[in-house]
C-alpha cells in the first residue's frame, strides 16, 4: 500500500474513533441529564432572580432537570397575582413558560400549614410536598441533585 493511502486510513481510523467517543459522551449526557434542585425561601430577594438564573440554565443547557422548592417567604411566589414588588412584574407568566420548558414547582405543605394558608391560593403550576427542606435534603443525597439557592 502507498503510504499516502496508509496516511489517509490511518487519518481516517483516528477521526471515526474520535467521533464514536464524542457521539458516546453526547449519548451519555442525554441519557444521564444534569439535575438542579433551586431552593426558594425568600420571594422578595429570591424570586425574581431564581426564574431569571433558572431560565438562563435552561437556554444554556436544554435538557437539565430542574425542581424548584419552595417553603417558608418563598412560597409567596407561587400564589395567585404574586408580583415582585421591586420591579412590578408578575410571577404567574414567568413561572408558566418555565413549566412549558419541564420546571416543577414545589411548595411546602409544612409551610401552609404553619402560616394557615390553603392550596387553592396557589397558581396551577404548583405542586406541594409535605416538607420542603426534608424534598431538598432527598432531592440531593437520594437522588444526587445539584443545590443551588439564589
């Protein structure tokens, strides 16, 4: 064989390999998506700036699960004609699109109990769980999400 066509399959044999590695890690990644949990305690420092980052994780990495929990001042971002008062701007809207993209929103039953608050207040893109510190604390060591409080 003429060893400019041993050069060139040699050339050849490296670049399929190097593309069967980065298919396979592109396979690996879809199959295993990054996991977020966003922690939300303070809807008045928080909320605002946690659907902004989340929205902004989300463009940068599409396929990244995303669990938002709520408890304590946080879950007031999650009721109905909830707005930022800094800046005026309605929670419900921001939140819904975020919903549409896979980003589910928790808030703590513990919480509502604690306040005296009932579920029907809360926009339908909520969800509750009975604790929302012990959701966080599972979320991370059971099922390996990232934490990441704004």
């Amino acid at each position: 064989m003429p060893k400019l066509a041993k050069l060139f399959l040699n050339t050849m044999l490296v670049g399929c390999t190097f593309l069967g590695f980065a298919l396979n890690v592109h396979a690996q990644q879809s199959a295993n998506p990054t996991k977020v949990v966003y922690h939300i305690d303070d809807a008045e420092s928080q909320g605002l700036k946690g659907l902004r980052n989340i929205r902004n994780h989300l463009d940068i990495s599409p396929t990244t699960q995303i669990i938002v929990v709520t408890h304590a001042n946080g879950i007031d971002m999650l009721m109905e004609g909830a707005k930022d008062k800094k800046n005026n701007v309605e929670y419900a809207p921001l939140i819904g699109a975020l919903k549409s993209r896979g980003v589910r929103f928790e808030v703590c039953e513990i919480t509502l109990k604690n306040r005296g608050i009932k579920k029907d207040v809360f926009i339908l893109d909520a969800d509750f769980t009975p604790s929302g510190v012990v959701r966080i604390a599972d979320l991370q060591a059971k099922d390996h999400y990232a934490y990441i409080k704004p």
